[in-house]
C-alpha cells in the first residue's frame, strides 16, 4: 500500500528525461513502465541519500552533518555498481 505522502517522481517527468534517450522519436512508454520507472528512481534517490550521509558522517566524526558534494562522489561509483 502506497503511502500518499511519500515522495516520488511524477511518470511525466520521468518520460520526458528518458525520451532524450530515445533516437525513434515515435517510441513511447507504457503508464505501467513509467510508473515503475519512477519508483527506481525513487529508491535510487533514497539510497544515495542513506549513503551520502553516511559518508558524511564519517568524514566528519559526528552525527550532525550536511551532505556535500564531494560526500556524492564518494559513494557514486559503488553505487551505480550497486544499481
């Protein structure tokens, strides 16, 4: 059951960013696709979120931290090994 104030991407965004993607230009997306696109992306934001701030965490020895780009960089490679 879907929570309705969990944050998510909207399907329309989500096809606009892979339509780019896309060299038929005819070529469409299914709403089920779509949607399903949108929830990998979702938990793709999460995960990256949960270690980025782990990272950041332990760069600087304290639970009070702002994440930073270079904290991203850290952990991008295994992420997207991961994913």
């Amino acid at each position: 059951m879907e929570d309705s104030n969990e944050t998510t991407f909207s399907p329309n965004t989500i096809q606009a960013v892979i339509k780019h993607g896309w060299k038929d230009t005819r070529t469409k997306a299914n709403a089920q696709a779509l949607q399903l696109s949108a929830e990998f992306f979702r938990l793709f934001t999460i995960e990256a979120i949960h270690r980025a701030s782990e990272e950041a965490e332990r760069s600087t020895g304290s639970s009070e931290h702002d994440i930073q780009v270079e904290h991203l960089e850290k952990i991008l490679t295994q992420l997207m090994l991961d994913f």
